[in-house]
C-alpha cells in the first residue's frame, strides 16, 4: 500500500498530541465562560455545560490540575490558573478567527459555529495568521 502524507505515522501522532490537548482547550474555555456568570464555577457546572458525568468531569479536573491550569479542593470551586487563563484566552481567540473565516468563505453561520469547534484545536500558528489576514 502507498503511503500518502496523510498516512504518515508523524501526521498521526501530532493529531493525537492536538486531540488530548482539546479537552484541556475546551474545559478552560468553559471554566472562563461560566465564570463570567458565576463568580465559582463547580463540577456540577461543568457536567451540565458538557452534557456528562460527574466523574468525567472529576477526571478531567485532574488532568488540568496536573497540568498546573485549575487549582481545585475536594468539594469546592474550580479556579483557573495564569496559564489556564491564557490558554483560555488562546483558544477563544483561534475559535473566533476560525469561525469569521468560515463565515467570509461563505460557509453558513450553523456551519460555521460547528465546524470552528473543532477545527481551532488542531489549526497550525502560520495557518491562524492567514486566516486572520484574509478576514
């Protein structure tokens, strides 16, 4: 079987790397997002915004704990560090630049929100910048 640049094991483990790291992007948005409405944000928040369980949440707290981007006590609030407060930001920025792209393509707007949801996670810096250009 040939093998295509898209089939190539570097392509594969750098979308791999961009996959584990949307989680982290989305939670932080959200984290930011909530907050603005709500001074704490609580796990219980969290699974009501992504439609899962506590103890995915629980999980995923974890992991931006360990990834120094939430501080979190048993029982308490989810506050978002320097670094989780920059990514947040990161995120947003690249979703929103994504999202007027596809809008001055064309795409319609449903579409558009859909497909920047994804599309921010795993869009090269150089990519970003053209995209911005272009709007």
């Amino acid at each position: 079987m040939k093998k295509t640049r898209f089939s190539s094991p570097r392509y594969f483990k750098l979308s791999k790397k961009q996959n584990a790291n949307e989680i982290l992007e989305d939670y932080v948005e959200a984290i930011e997002e909530i907050s603005k409405d709500k001074k704490d944000v609580k796990n219980i928040d969290l699974s009501k915004h992504f439609g899962v369980s506590n103890a995915t949440v629980n999980k995923n707290i974890k992991r931006l704990i360990k990834a120094k981007l939430v501080t979190s006590e048993k029982y308490r609030s989810v506050h978002l560090t320097t670094n989780g407060k920059k990514l947040a930001l990161d995120s947003n920025a690249r979703h929103e630049i994504v999202f007027k792209f596809l809008r001055k393509i064309g795409v319609p707007k449903k579409i558009a929100e859909e497909d920047s949801e994804g599309m921010e996670h795993h869009i090269s810096l150089q990519t970003l910048k053209i995209m911005k250009a272009f709007i």
